[in-house]
C-alpha cells in the first residue's frame, strides 16, 4: 500500500513533522512493505512557514531582526516567492516566545509581527499572506499597525504604550499605514469575531494568562480601539467579520488595512498539492494534538479528510486526544490517550505514544 501521512502539528508536544515521522515508523513496525509519503502541514499557526518552504521550491528565506511579546530582541524568518511574502504571526507574537510566568496579554505587543510586515513591504512583496496562530497577545493588532506607521494617542496628545490593556485610553490615531498598496491575506482556520464570548479575548485569553476580572478588562480594552480604529480606519463593521478575532483580534487589523481571510488549511493544501498526492495514494492518515467538534469546522484534519473522501480513499485521524469517535469522511479515528490510559500518559510521550498507536492501527488494518 501506499500511505500518505498528512498531520498538523500536535500542538505544546510536537511539530507536523516530528508527528508525520512518527506515524511513518510506527506503521512501518507493522506493515514494513508498505511505502509512506510525509506531508507535514498547517493551518496558519506554528509550523505555517517551514511547511510553505518545503512545498514551494523557489522561495527563499529571509532573516530579519524583531522584538518578541514584550519588546525583547528576536530573529525571525519569513518566505519569499516571487512577489508574495508568507509570514508566521508566531515568529514575533507566539507564546511559545514567553516563559508561562510572562504571559499577560495585557502587557505583550503585536509591535514585532509589523516589523516583519514592513520589511516585506519594503523590499518589494506586493501579497503578504499571514498566518495566524499560536499568538501570545491580545492587542487587535495594534502593536502591528504602530510599526506600520500609525500612532495611538491618548487624551493629553501622548503616545500609548504597547498592550491590549492600554488601548481603552486611546482617544486618536494619526498617521498612515505604509503598506504601499500590499494585498493582505489573513491565513486562518479561527472564525471568531474581534469581541463576545466567542471573540478574541473569552475564548482564547486564557490560554495567553489572562484570567478573572482581566478578561473583562481587556473585552473593554478591544472594544474601546474597535470602536475607535473602525471610525477613523475603516472599515465599519471589521471587528464582527468572521476571523477578526483571531491570534488576539490581529485578523481585525488585517481587515483594517483593507485584507480580507481565507482557510490557512485550505491555503496550504493548495500549495503542497495534496489533491495530487491524494490521487496517488491508497490511505490517507490525517492528525493534530486535539480532534474535536472544532477540527470539523475547517480545521486541517477535516480539509485533508475531505479531500481523501472526494478521492473515495479512506482516512484515518490519528490524534493525541479526541472527543469524536467517528465522522462520515472518516475509515477511523484514534488517540494516543486511549492507547496510554491518560492525557497525562500522552503528553509525556508523545512521540513514543503516536509511533505505538500507528504500529497498532496498521496491525489492525484491513486493505
């Protein structure tokens, strides 16, 4: 048989290609004539830029120095093909940047993340396609847009500093964006408004270290800047659009400089060209750290599951935890928490635990 392993990354335990060779040695143990293909992919999250290099020959790396979440000195790559740059949100604005005892996105910055836009911008990218995900801050953006050229003021004319927590005192915002006509693409699977209880702040806060009376806070915070970045930037209505709360309400911003978002996964599988890969393979093995109600609603695993539907090639979802035993595009799905006893027995083995769990599902396989 031909299989054809296609994960996103396991999100805090391993990386789309750490996890794609482990389900290739596992299944190997058991079925050793079999030949496995590995297509690490991603979602616009982490990962987002190494798996666009692998699947777009031509481009190039570009190496730029940034600031990290709170302003600290970085290096961060990003791609370039041609005209079209591919920039990670993560690189400057991720949490795996900060130490669990840094993380408050009342205090960290999207400042670094619009440092690596405008050098795209000026040294000639005419598309810039940004993943989102993974982000330690929840500023909507606006550490971005101060890079870019714009200033938030307070009441007494002063500049505001970086945080989500400031930006209910900002009361103008001068300047222009230096974009110089760039298309912007928000590259994410998040269909979130910018506020609510499904927006940026409620549903994702906690996981940044916002907790108790500072997620209402900063709910005042964003909607305070919405309010004010909508009248002055526009477009009105941004903050509601599906996407705009995505990694901290960065999608909003997007959406403010005129940008419009389109599935990370979708996007990715496109430029690997799975469809193909599909075609040639006689199963498709598809995971990610958590399969739940959300991977159905365009999350990777259910881009990839689809895909192998419309091939009628069966797939199966090999995961670290999962809350679905079964879904129609789908010969199977597996978690590496069943086979160990506990999340806690899969997440301190993860590699070990998802190279036995492919061994035992290919021992069990039926062609």
């Amino acid at each position: 048989m031909r299989i054809l392993i296609a994960p996103d990354k396991f999100a805090g335990t391993m990386s789309a290609a750490e996890a794609a060779d482990a389900v290739a040695a596992g299944w190997h143990r058991a079925r050793p004539d079999d030949t496995a293909v590995t297509l690490p992919l991603a979602d616009g999250g982490p990962g987002f830029v190494d798996v666009l290099a692998h699947a777009l020959p031509g481009a190039a790396r570009r190496t730029v120095a940034t600031c990290d979440p709170l302003g600290r000195p970085v290096e961060a790559d990003y791609l370039r093909d041609g005209e079209t740059a591919y920039i990670e949100s993560a690189a400057a604005c991720g949490l795996h940047l900060l130490a669990p005892g840094e993380r408050d996105p009342r205090r960290t910055t999207s400042y670094g993340l619009g440092l690596i836009v405008a050098d795209a911008v000026e040294t000639g990218a005419r598309r810039i396609v940004v993943g989102l995900g993974g982000s330690a801050t929840n500023d909507a953006g606006a550490g971005m847009l101060t890079a870019l050229g714009l200033t938030l003021l307070d009441s007494t004319g002063a500049a505001l500093p970086y945080g989500g927590g400031v930006l209910s005192a900002a009361t103008d915002i001068e300047g222009h964006a230096r974009t110089r006509g760039v298309e912007f693409i928000a590259a994410t699977d998040v269909d979130s408004p910018l506020l609510g209880p499904h927006g940026a702040t409620y549903m994702f806060g906690p996981q940044k270290g916002a907790h108790g009376s500072a997620l209402p806070f900063l709910e005042m915070s964003l909607s305070a800047f919405a309010e004010l970045a909508e009248r002055k930037l526009g477009p009105v209505g941004a903050s509601e659009l599906p996407g705009a709360g995505a990694a901290g309400g960065l999608g909003f911003a997007f959406f403010l400089l005129g940008g419009h978002r389109e599935s990370g996964a979708r996007l990715t599988c496109d430029a690997v060209g799975l469809d193909a890969k599909i075609a040639e393979a006689d199963l498709v093995i598809t995971g990610e750290g958590s399969f739940d109600a959300q991977s159905l609603r365009g999350k990777l695993a259910a881009e990839v599951a689809s895909g192998a539907s419309a091939h009628g090639t069966p797939c199966l979802v090999l995961a670290g935890r999962s809350d679905l035993e079964s879904h129609p595009d789908l010969a199977g799905v597996h978690s590496v928490t069943e086979l160990l006893g506990s999340p806690e027995a899969a997440m301190r083995e993860p590699v070990q635990g998802l190279t036995s769990l492919a061994e035992k599902v290919a021992t069990a396989w039926q062609e």
